[in-house]
C-alpha cells in the first residue's frame, strides 16, 4: 500500500513522505542513517540528505526495482537515478526542492526504533516507527567518515552523539574502516590503512584547531545562528573527553 502524496510540499513534508514510504516497502529491512537519523533524535542541524542501509541484502541492485517505485510515485518531479561502486543515488528534484537519497546494503547492520512522530508533525503529518541505525553503530561511523572527509559537520554530529545521547564508539568497527580508508583527501588517498595510535593523534590535531570562525564558516548554513555561540568551546571540550576515554578503554 503507497503512502499518499501530501497537497502541500515543502522539504520536510517530502523527507517524511520518502521516510514513510520507503518504511512500508521494506519494513525492518530499511535502517535510516546520516543526517536525518540524528534530526529524529532531536537534532537540530538540518541535511538534504537521506542516507540508508539495507539489510539482508548482497548486492545495491536488489533494492532498485522497489526504489525507483517508490520515487516515480511523486508528480511533477525530476529524478535522476545513478548506480556507484557501493550504493544506489537518486536525486529527486520537486519544483524548488531537492533531496538526495542514498542507499546501500549490507548483510547485517545493528538497529534501533524510534518514532518520526515529533518530526512528522511539523507538517501535519502522523508519526511511524521507523528504524535508525544504532547509536553506538553510529558514532563509530561518524569518526571514521571525519577521518576519510575532515568536515566539521561531522565533528558536529560526533559531539551531539557522544554529548547527548551518550552515545560510545564500536572499537572493532574503527579498526575496520581504518584498515580500509576510503578517502578524496589528497594526503591521504593512498593512505589505505591507519593504526588507532595515528587516528587518535589525527583527531587531538583536529580538535586543537576547531575554533569559533571554522564552526561559524561550515555549519551557518545548518544551525540556526543562536546555536553557533560558543559551540566550538562545547565541541572541543567534548571531543577531549570522547578522546580520553577512547584511549583509554581501546
């Protein structure tokens, strides 16, 4: 059964139309990730993004099919669909809004479920469990894709879920990714591999140049203005701590 299309559109009652609908075609086989995952755990940095992982599957192309159904179901759009080395890509361009969505698969991947409740009712909409990633699952993740990209954002997304959802990274998932680096950073695109001692070394740098005008630069675009304050401060207090305990326990 489709969800049916809203009157009215805006971003948000697009990411939740998506959020839906991709939930009723797959169930517990769709685990929301990225961006959005964290604006139903109250965050309050916006994305463009909706960034999935679908379980248990072996290949992107199992999941095409149902996806370019869903997506085809919205009127008056323009969809661009494009297959990549890991992941399905479809830019969906709906008069003056444009969201991407991102799939991959895997065979497995730890879930938990939460309510899109809060922010479905922004648009009038009724909530539905969905399921997001796992929060421990998550931050691992996030580490490692700061270390592959080096955006604040990412450090942002780091220090919220460590900060408020005490959230505490996965040592086996970091050695993982760092034992296979996938990154666009000149200086590190033939680094495929990095040992922990050199992770935690990359991050205490990092923290040592976070400063007000960087946070500012990188993330007005998705916090509002009241939020960006004295964030550099939080992040770098955060992030210390975060590193201490990771030295510590790993």
């Amino acid at each position: 059964m489709s969800i049916p299309f809203p009157a009215s559109i805006n971003k948000d009652s697009l990411f939740i139309w998506l959020i839906h609908s991709i939930s009723e075609t797959f169930h517990d086989r769709a685990i929301l990730k990225g961006g959005m995952a964290l604006r139903l755990i109250e965050s309050p940095r916006n994305t463009n993004d909706l960034d999935y992982i679908f379980v248990p599957y072996e290949s992107k192309k199992d999941i095409l099919v149902d996806l370019e159904n869903i997506v085809s179901d919205i009127p008056d759009s323009e969809i661009d669909i494009s297959l990549h080395s890991k992941s399905v890509r479809i830019n969906i361009y709906h008069k003056k809004t444009s969201i991407q969505l991102e799939a991959n698969v895997g065979k497995e991947c730890k879930s938990l479920p939460i309510s899109t409740s809060s922010y479905a009712k922004r648009v009038n909409e009724t909530g539905r469990i969905i399921n997001i990633m796992d929060l421990n699952v998550a931050l691992s993740h996030k580490l490692c894709a700061w270390n592959e990209r080096r955006l604040v954002r990412d450090l942002y997304d780091i220090y919220f879920l460590y900060k408020m959802v005490n959230a505490f990274p996965e040592k086996n998932i970091i050695i993982q990714r760092l034992n296979n680096i996938q990154s666009r950073i000149p200086r590190l695109k033939k680094k495929k591999k990095m040992g922990l001692y050199d992770f935690f070394n990359e991050l205490l740098k990092e923290i040592k140049q976070i400063n007000f005008e960087k946070i500012k630069t990188e993330l007005s675009p998705l916090l509002k203005k009241e939020d960006l304050v004295g964030l550099d401060i939080k992040i770098k207090a955060a992030l210390n701590e975060l590193l201490d305990k990771m030295e510590t326990s790993f």
